[in-house]
C-alpha cells in the first residue's frame, strides 16, 4: 500500500492478463455501471494486518512475494490481470456517469485516478469530450477540498470557472529565492557558479543533458501531488538507451523495470506520442502510446529478450524508439506536456535543449530516492545530489557539479543514504 500500486502499473505490461477471468469469477462482481462487490473470503484487511487472504494465496499459486526477491512471470501476469480489471471498472463507471449526466468533460480524483493507464483508455475510448485529473489526487488532495469548501460554501465566495489552469500547474508549495540558495551553499561550502543570464544559465543545462548527464533541477514553487513537474525533478536525454536503467539503479536505488515518463513540449506532444495536436496531460497522468514513427523495429537478436528474458533490467533495456529511456516494454509512456504558461522556465530549459538536439522530449522523474519525499529544501536537494550519481544539481541560478565535490563528502553522503535504506 502507499507506493506498490505504482510498482503494479509498471510492472503489468511485463505480464499477460491471465488471471483476469478468474478475479471477475471469483473475486470481484463488477456490475455493468462499474459498481462492484468484493468476496472478502480472499482479503484480510478488514480484520488482520495483511492485504490478502490465505484462500488468496491459494487461488493465485503462492504466498505474497518477499520484498527485493526475484520477481517471477506469476507476479507479472497477476499485475496485468489486476490492472486489466481496474481499467474495466473505470471505463464502466465513466460511461454511466456519462449516461446519467449527459455531460462532456470529466473530472476525476481519488487514488485510484493517479492510474495513468486506466486514465489514458478514458481519454481514447470513453465518451467525454475532456477529461481533467486533480493532480494530488490521493489523500493529500483533500487538503484542497478542505479549503475550497470552507472558501466557497461556509464564506460564500463566489465560484467563477476559468478557461486557464486555476490550479496553477500545481505549483503551489514554497520557493527560495536566490540569495537564501547561495546563502545554504556558502554555509556547507560547497563549489558552485552563479549565473545572473537566464538564456546562460539554460543553454549550460542543455549542453549537461545533451551530453548525457544526469541533473537534479531545482527551480520555483514545488509540486503538490505525488508527480515531480519540473520544479524538483531529476532529468535526462530521453535519446540514451542506458538512462532508464541508470537513474533507476544509480539514483533512485529501486526496481529497474520501472519506467521513466517523459517531459514533452507542448506543441510538439503528437509528433512523439498519440495525440491529438494541442492534448495535454499537464500533470503527468495520462499514459499514451509512442508514434510509431518514433518506433524502432528491436534487432532479431532483441525479439526474444524483450519478451521472454527473466530478468525485466534486460527486457526494458532493448531500444524500442528514438526515445528509449522514457518508452516502456508495451511501447506506452507516462506523458507530461509542458507549456510556457504553466511551467515558466522549465518550458525555455526544454526550448533550449530541442535547439541544441532537435529533440522536444527529455526525462523526468521525482527529485528523491525511494522511500523518501520528493526534495523541498535546497538543504535536502544537495544532500540527495551528493549522495547518488547525479552528475550536476541545478538550485534557481546555481549550477553544482559532482566532479567538484570534494571524495570525502561524496563518500560520507552516500554511506549514509546507503546505511538508511539498507542498499547495497
């Protein structure tokens, strides 16, 4: 719970959905308006510390999988199965919402809209015109419902819909000026350039990531929601084929069958992905599936790894596209369109990167390691930089290299990070 639904997402394209009859039979009655009814004789959390049930375990062939052990083709086809399901049952409930409403656009919330996937078959295959997801739409999303309510119903104040984005992005958390940045870093003394021209300032990041670096970019108000946007987020050329398995094992120390999404430039999102031209996805949370103009045929070499290899590091591996690092196994891809109006200099950075490369898609992944919150300070940022791979850390004006920092803190930073998580 609380981040391997995540793991879930990722992991069932790995899989078949094989088991899918058998949960619809056995342990869900999903109604034709989407409603459902669970048989709680295959569920314990009601009652016991577990999610599922010893019957459970029984139906699906094993017991639940030890944490960091190998993952098995079982787990993989139980994760396409369960996420097949899920997708019905949203597409059910978004048609009858239709039908009893009549109405064109669609807004959704909750935990389970953070299912991308589930939210892209929306888009191509239900009835709505729209779709918009509240981008923290777990339970910290309740902390706007909160105040929206007290503002509007206990106040009385007005609602006016606008045709802009009214959240803002979801740029709504603190900022640091560049004075209180320079100020942490003259405090820990550590070697950094200051730049005062902003196209400068740019033009050096692109150069970093077209030379296949990886940096840590810290720029603006933070995020609100569980999807770094380009104000606390790790980047990379999308055009490596080695990315993806790099900041999953170098930076982030976690599972490398995960995938990365890709950050895209607006007006260019339908030449890389499916898409109509102008569709956005701000907020990360629509999946789609990459052009087939931007597809690679794999090598005859490459058949067999990418579809039957037991080890999934050599499966996400194989170039499928001209965009490798951020296309996963089934060719789909996370996608968040970015604009000059919602995203500020984060939109002139990708600018700067497509004049350089004539590639309008970079990586973007959350600005952490697992098992710890997206970076807020830059206190956190630099220790986060310092302590992983990352090869340059970006703090509003200031741009960090690791090549600069002196062994002796890299080495104690990183120990620390690795005695935290107990990685090795």
């Amino acid at each position: 719970m609380n981040s391997g639904e995540y793991k879930l997402m990722g992991l069932a394209p790995y899989g078949r959905p094989v088991y899918e009859v058998t949960i619809l039979e056995r342990l869900i009655d999903l109604k034709p308006d989407g409603s459902l009814w669970l048989n709680m004789d295959y569920f314990n959390y009601c009652q016991g510390l577990t999610m599922t049930s010893q019957k459970f375990h029984e139906l699906f062939g094993g017991p639940p999988r030890t944490p960091e052990s190998q993952l098995e083709q079982r787990h993989m086809d139980l994760a396409a199965s369960i996420q097949r399901v899920t997708e019905e049952a949203m597409l059910r409930m978004a048609r009858e919402a239709h039908v009893r409403t009549g109405m064109k656009n669609l807004v959704m919330a909750g935990g389970v809209a953070l299912n991308c996937v589930a939210n892209g078959r929306i888009a191509r295959e239900g009835p709505f015109d729209n779709i918009w997801i509240q981008p923290a739409a777990g339970d910290a999303g309740g902390a706007l419902g909160a105040a929206a309510f007290v503002w509007h119903q206990l106040l009385d104040k007005p609602r006016v819909p606008r045709r802009t984005d009214s959240q803002q992005g979801s740029l709504l958390g603190p900022a640091f000026s560049n004075e209180q940045v320079s100020a942490v870093l003259r405090g820990i003394d550590a070697p950094f350039d200051r730049y005062e021209d902003e196209g400068e300032l740019l033009h050096t990041v692109a150069r970093l990531l077209a030379g296949g670096k990886i940096v840590g970019w810290f720029s603006g108000r933070m995020e609100f929601g569980p999807r770094a946007l380009g104000a606390r987020s790790i980047l990379g050329d999308a055009r490596h084929p080695s990315m993806q398995a790099a900041m999953n094992l170098k930076i982030k120390f976690r599972e490398s069958f995960r995938p990365f999404a890709p950050c895209v430039l607006l007006e260019r999102a339908h030449e890389y992905f499916d898409l109509k031209p102008g569709e956005e996805s701000p907020y990360m949370l629509l999946v789609a599936p990459v052009a087939e103009r931007q597809r690679i045929a794999p090598a005859p070499g490459d058949l067999h790894t990418m579809r039957e290899h037991p080890d999934l590091r050599q499966r996400v591996n194989v170039v499928r596209s001209t965009i490798p690092a951020v296309t996963h196994v089934d060719y789909s891809a996370r996608i968040q369109t970015v604009d000059e109006v919602r995203h500020g200099r984060f939109y002139r950075l990708m600018k700067a990167f497509e004049r350089l490369t004539g590639c309008a898609v970079i990586v973007n992944t959350s600005f952490n390691v697992r098992g710890e919150p997206i970076v807020c300070r830059p206190e956190e940022a630099y220790r986060c930089f310092a302590a992983t791979e990352m090869d340059a850390l970006v703090l509003e004006n200031h741009v960090l290299l690791k090549e600069r920092l002196p062994e002796g803190v890299r080495a104690a930073e990183r120990a620390a990070y690795l005695e935290q998580f107990a990685l090795d």
